[in-house]
C-alpha cells in the first residue's frame, strides 16, 4: 500500500514538473488552490516564477 500512495504522489510531483508554459503551471496552480492542496498550488506558482521572472503577464484569472 505504502508503494502505491508513494507512486501516486510521485505522479502528481511529475505533473508539476512537466508543466511548461506559464499557462500551464497557473492552471495548475489553480487547481490545485481550489481543491486546497496548498503546497501543490504554491510549488507550481513558484516554479512559474522561477521560469518566467520576467513575465508581465499576471498570474491570476
């Protein structure tokens, strides 16, 4: 059970990681608010930062 919960998690981490545009990571960022998994929602924020701090796009709807 422990390995299935392990590669669950490790599945939805990769969904972060894959995310490229700015687009993609504040949709994903938004998502993740709205269903209240914070440290998800501010991983993807932050690695859209990290990626596009030049941006001037804001990154809200």
């Amino acid at each position: 059970m422990k390995k299935i919960l392990s590669l669950i998690v490790i599945i939805l981490f990769c969904q972060i990681l894959s995310a490229q545009t700015l687009e993609e990571l504040n949709a994903l960022g938004i998502k993740y608010a709205k269903k209240e998994k914070f440290d998800e929602a501010l991983s993807a924020f932050d690695k859209a930062i990290n990626l596009y701090p030049n941006s001037t796009r804001y990154l809200h709807k």
